[in-house]
C-alpha cells in the first residue's frame, strides 16, 4: 500500500531535500519536491500529495504563511503536515501545532528513518483523524 | 579617554529633575540680584562647541531672546569661557558654570552696575550648584546609556545564539542523516560515495562557522593576533578558491581574473584565505538564481586590490549601513531564508583592517554586488 503514498518535501535545502527523498523512495513512497513556499502550495494542489514536510525558513512565504494557506484552501486543507525545520525554539512549536501541523520536527535530531516512520504513523489507516 | 560633552539637551535632562533645577536657578538667580530699585533678568547659557545657547531664562520669552551667541564674536563672553573667571561685561555678570573641571556653560545676569557683593557671592554658588547637577545628572545619563547599550548587546547576543545553533543543525543534519543511512547499509552502492562528500563538505561547513564564531569572540577579547609570513597573494587566492569550489553547485561558477605575476606580500595567511573565503561564500549565497563570481587581481606600487563581483540580488540602499556590523545580516524578504550567522563580512573586514587594509562595496539592488579588498603592499 505504500505504493500509494505520495510525499511533498518543501524545502529549499537541496542537501537535506536530496536526502530525505532518498531515504522516502527506498521505504516505498513517491516523492515530489517543492524548493519554495510557492511552488510547494502549487504543488500540493496539482500533486495532491497524501503528506507534506514543510520547512519554515524558506525563500518567498515562510513555513508558517504555507502551513495557513494549505489549511485555508479547500484542496489541501486535510493533507497531514509535519514541520521539518531546524529552529527549535518552543514558541516556533506552539505556533506550527497551532496552525495544525501533526509533528514538529528538528532536521538535526531526526534521521531519514525515522523521518519516514513518521509519514507512516501518519498515513497509517489507524492514525488517520476520524473526523 | 576623552571626557563626554555636556548634553543640556539631553532628554534625560529636560525631562528630569535636572530641567527644574535650571528653572529654580536662574529664578534663584534673578532674586538674588534684584532689588526693590531693579530688577535683574538671569539666564543659563550651555557651551556648545564654539556656541552658547540657553537653556532656560527668568524672564517668560527670555530663553528665545537670548542667544545663540558664538562665543569668538563677544569679547567678554569669550573672556568668560576661556579664562573660567567671573566677568563683568558692559551689560551683564557673567559666571562659569563648570563641570569636571572645565566651563560647561555660564549664567548671566543683566545690569551688572550696582550689584553688591554678597549678591554676587550668591550668584557664584548658584552657578557652581548648577555645574555640579550637570556633572552629576551627564554621569547618570551615561550610567543609563551604557545600561541600554549592554542591555541591547545582550539581547543581540542571545538573538545570535539562536542563529549560530540553527546555522550548526542545517550542516549536522545531514552529517547525522547520511551517517544513520550508511550505518544501516541501506543505500545503494551509487550513493555512498555522494553521502560520504556531502558528509565530509558539511563537516567543513561546521568547522568554518566554529572558527568564525570564536574569531569574533576572540576579537571581541584580545583583538586578532596575526601570525605573519611571506605569501603570494595570489596563492590566498587561490587558497580560497579551492576551498569553496567543491561547494559550488552546478549553478555558480567561480572565474578567476590574475596577473601572471606574484604578488609578494607579508600577511597572516590563514585569515586572509578566510576574509576572502567569506567573500565568496558571501558572493555564492546572494546570487541565489546562480551565474559567475568573478575574482580579479591587480596591484601597483602601493596597494593591492581583490575584487570578487557576483551578479546576484545586490544590496537594499536602506540596509547597506549594517553589511558590516557584528550579526547585522540583510534580512529582506528576498534574503530572510538565506542561511547566514551574520559574522562573515564583518570577521572579513576586520581582517583587512588589522593588516592595514580595509574593504570597500559597491552595489546595486538587482544588479548585484562587488567586494574590493585593499591591502597595502607596504
């Protein structure tokens, strides 16, 4: 079922966005990449990817305004997001759950793996919301 | 270290118990030399410079009408201010005020002819009870400034805390992320020799923020201590060059314009291979849509100039005057995901100025930017 499972990385950091497709496509999934806050809220939309990774500090629109346009748009608006950021600051967290982010995860205390054991917990038919 | 200038119109001053003393004084002031036959108008003048304005007059309107005088176009005025002796001019009493030892300023009374001596003793330790306010109220004031300075400091300090531990994850996560991968054995034989360079560039990436981290506490504490040699400038050059140029994406291409000839110089070699080194790491990040970073060379008898022009975002006019301060990154919306500790250019220029150099900029918004290194050949 995996198979199934489409993945949208936004994030501007090539390196790290490299790595983490890696890692996704040999678990099983489909990856695309948005490198912008723009092109990753066009891409989700086109895409429609089953699960997002969201940066915060990227060119144009921060994390923060993605996550609330995302939200906002009919379309989107039930894609699971996980914070995939290097800012670690609590009030930064409490704003992302805020906004409806699943997870708030620190790039440089999350491996690959368990980058993609959290898209399974997320995409897993138990963990989807009941509502 | 030079005494501050007396700031009669410091906020602090007008806004406090130091502006009704002036009021009391003169007021005081023109009491005292009054008598049933005469009245005595006082005013406070403040020594600004080669002026003298007043601060505040008994009379109402008084302190519009007198003044500002400067001070080498009245005689007894200029007497009064050089000599810090009390002066009886045509038409007025002058008495010094001072401070820490020298005239500050001077209150004046009008009509001087007829005036007793007891009055004028008054007068006297009026002016010196204002003087010592004034020493008293520019101390507390810098006191105050100082506390707003360190204040301020801190709160940058902290603020680039954060930025330096998000500046250190970006490279450690993928140093951390490619090493998990490699130890579970579950990349591809392909990709091992990629992980292991993205490993090992992050790992150079960690090691310059750290350095450039503790070169500025360093030059913050001791100031930089140069370990000097002979070297050829363009072998800095060159040094640099090789440093970043397996960093460079597909997009960026470094273009070197030298003379064929060395260019001997005595310099710490290390630093400048880093002054330089953040120049181009500085030209690669803001050219974020790619294109060649030019690096030219030239000199002549007295100096020579390295030039490292990029042709990315340029510089906002506005925000031009923080390029080189301590943590004063260019935050735009263009710029703010630009990873960055705010440190490089001025670690850079720092460097160009202990060896007697410095680093001049020139740029546009748009049109991109050029560095020009100067260093004295002698």
């Amino acid at each position: 079922m995996e198979d199934d499972v489409k993945v949208l990385l936004i994030e501007d950091d090539v390196a790290a966005a490299e790595m983490y497709r890696l890692r996704l496509v040999a678990d099983g999934y489909s990856v695309v990449i948005g490198r912008d806050g723009q092109e990753g809220l066009r891409m989700a939309a086109d895409e429609t990817p089953d699960f997002i990774y969201l940066d915060l500090r990227l060119p144009g629109l921060d994390g923060f305004e993605v996550l609330e346009r995302l939200r906002a748009g009919a379309a989107t608006r039930h894609i699971p997001v996980i914070i995939l950021t290097n800012y670690g600051e609590p009030e930064l967290r409490e704003r992302g759950m805020k906004l409806g982010a699943l997870e708030f995860l620190v790039k440089a205390d999350t491996t690959p793996a368990q980058l993609s054991e959290s898209v399974e917990r997320a995409t897993s038919p138990r963990a989807q919301p009941s509502t | 270290m030079s005494t501050p200038e007396p700031r009669w119109d410091d906020p602090l001053l007008e806004d406090n118990a130091s502006s009704a003393l002036f009021k009391e004084a003169v007021t005081l002031a023109s009491r005292v030399a009054s008598s049933e036959a005469r009245n005595r108008a006082a005013w406070l003048l403040q020594l600004r410079g080669e002026n003298l304005h007043c601060v505040t007059a008994s009379e109402p309107g008084g302190t519009q009408a007198r003044g500002p005088y400067r001070v080498p176009d009245h005689p007894s005025l200029d007497q009064a201010v050089t000599s810090g002796q009390v002066v009886e001019g045509p038409s007025e009493f002058l008495i010094p005020v001072q401070m820490e030892g020298r005239v500050a300023g001077l209150l004046v009374v009008g009509e001087p002819d007829g005036l007793d001596v007891a009055a004028r003793g008054s007068l006297m330790t009026i002016a010196n009870i204002v003087g010592f306010a004034v020493g008293q109220a520019a101390s507390v004031s810098d006191l105050q400034r100082e506390a707003e300075r360190s204040r301020r400091l801190e709160r940058v300090k902290s603020e680039f805390l954060n930025i330096a531990a998000h500046e250190l994850r970006s490279p450690l996560g993928i140093i951390r992320g490619y090493s998990s991968m490699l130890s579970e054995g579950m990349l591809p034989e392909a990709e091992r020799g990629v992980a292991l360079s993205r490993i090992a560039d992050k790992a150079e990436e960690m090691a310059r923020l750290i350095s450039e981290m503790l070169e500025t506490a360093r030059l913050e504490t001791d100031g930089l201590e140069l370990e000097l040699e002979p070297v050829d400038l363009l072998q800095v050059v060159h040094d640099a060059v090789n440093a970043l140029g397996p960093m460079l994406g597909a997009d960026h291409r470094f273009v070197l314009a030298v003379p064929p000839e060395s260019i001997g110089m005595v310099v710490d070699r290390r630093r400048l291979t880093t002054m330089l080194t953040n120049l181009l790491d500085n030209a690669v990040k803001y050219s974020p849509y790619g294109g060649e970073i030019e690096i030219g060379c030239e000199h002549d008898d007295r100096l020579a100039t390295i030039r490292v022009r990029d042709h990315g975002i340029g510089i906002n006019a506005e925000q031009s005057h923080l390029l080189f301060t301590r943590f004063g990154r260019l935050v735009t919306p263009e710029t703010s995901h630009i990873r960055g500790t705010g440190l490089g250019l001025y670690l850079a220029r720092e460097i160009a100025r202990v060896h007697g150099g410095d680093i001049l900029v020139s740029a546009t918004p748009g049109g991109g930017s050029t560095f020009a290194v100067e260093l004295p050949l002698v």
